[in-house]
C-alpha cells in the first residue's frame, strides 16, 4: 500500500494533482479541500490511498492521515464506494462524520450528493462505533486549510471533480456568491477570504436541490 507522497506539485487539475518523486510523476485524486492547500512547484505531503480493479490503479489523496484513514473506513460501509467516500469527505471533515454517525444526524448526512435516506440509515447501522469519537470541536463542514485563491476556481474544479458540469458548477457558485460575500463584508480583502470548503458545501446545497 501507498500510504502517502512527498514530493513536488508539478500539476493541478479539476481531477487532481501530479506530485513528481523521483522524475516519475504520479496522479492522485485528491477531495477539493486538499487541493486547496496544494500550490504549483511547491512540495508537498499527501496521504493517500491505493484503489486497486481489474482494469485500474488508482491514488486518492487527502489532506492528512485521518482523512485517508476514515476514507477507507467509509467503504467498508455496504454501497460505498471509492468515489462515494470522496465525496463524503468533500463535503464533511471526518469530525463531522463521527458525529453525524453518533448521532444518527440522517440531514447531515444526505447533504451528500448521492446519499439518500435510505443509504444514510444503512451507513449509520454498519459505521456505528466504528468511527471513533471526533478529535476536536470543529464545524461540520470540511476543515479548508486556507483562503483560497481564487476561490471560485477551487470550488469549480471540485465541483467538476465530483461529476457536476462546468455550466452547473457556474450556475451554483453565481448563487451563493452573494451570501458567501456578504458573510466576509466586514473582513479585509471580502472574497479572497471565502472559505473553500464552505463555498463548496453551499454549492453542493443548491445542486442538490435543482
């Protein structure tokens, strides 16, 4: 297993990153919020992932240990798979999720594209106790390791990532730009200071709802 990367970023893309070891560049599917902390030409650790198929080898990365580690703790979870999991962890940091499980919080939960009631019932019966407690008091929204720059960019590549189109992506940032806005009115530099993760989750909202 491949348990993480160190090396240098020698791309970005909506998809993900290619850290470069060694002269070999190798491509890691990484959640919107761990591209966020990612910068061109610049090294960098990502916990990553090895998804193995018949047809395929595929690296996915995360900002840390216990993201890679609740990722594959998720797919043990019947009808998760690795692209479910990611996409779970784009939209909740893995506090969020224990206490979602803990709790039994099913609106959280189906606050994930592609989770509905009856998965979030399912992923609660085989994830309880499993998860462990939450490390810290955070938000449930995913931890963003910064301001993003730009932010709409981020938010668009993730959302792209996930398997939104560019024009839907658009249409979503354009509807919760004015409420992302005025929550940063009194902070210098307004929209430079938007919150990736946030930004993300919101626009997640409104697709989920079109």
């Amino acid at each position: 297993m491949i348990s993480h990367l160190t090396g240098s970023v020698a791309s970005l893309a909506p998809e993900g990153a290619v850290i470069e070891i060694g002269g070999v560049g190798l491509l890691v599917q990484c959640t919107p919020g761990t591209l966020a902390r990612l910068r061109l030409g610049e090294r960098a650790r990502v916990a990553t992932s090895l998804v193995v198929r018949e047809d395929s080898l595929t690296l996915y990365g995360f900002a840390n240990d216990d993201e890679r580690n609740t990722f594959e703790l998720l797919q043990t979870a019947s009808g998760v798979g690795p692209r479910l999991a990611q996409a779970m962890l784009a939209v909740l940091s893995p506090d969020a999720l224990r206490r979602a499980v803990a709790a039994e919080d099913l609106a959280v939960l189906t606050s994930v594209p592609g989770i509905g009631r009856k998965g979030a019932q399912r992923i609660v019966l085989e994830l309880a106790g499993r998860l462990g407690p939450p490390a810290d008091g955070g938000t449930a929204v995913a931890a963003s390791a910064g301001a993003a720059s730009p932010w709409r960019d981020q938010v668009r590549a993730g959302l792209i990532s996930l398997g939104w189109q560019g024009r839907e992506a658009d249409q979503a940032i354009s509807a919760v730009e004015p409420e992302l806005a005025a929550s940063t009115a009194d902070v210098p530099g307004e929209l430079a200071e938007i919150d990736v993760a946030i930004a993300l989750r919101a626009a997640l909202r409104v697709l989920g709802r079109s």
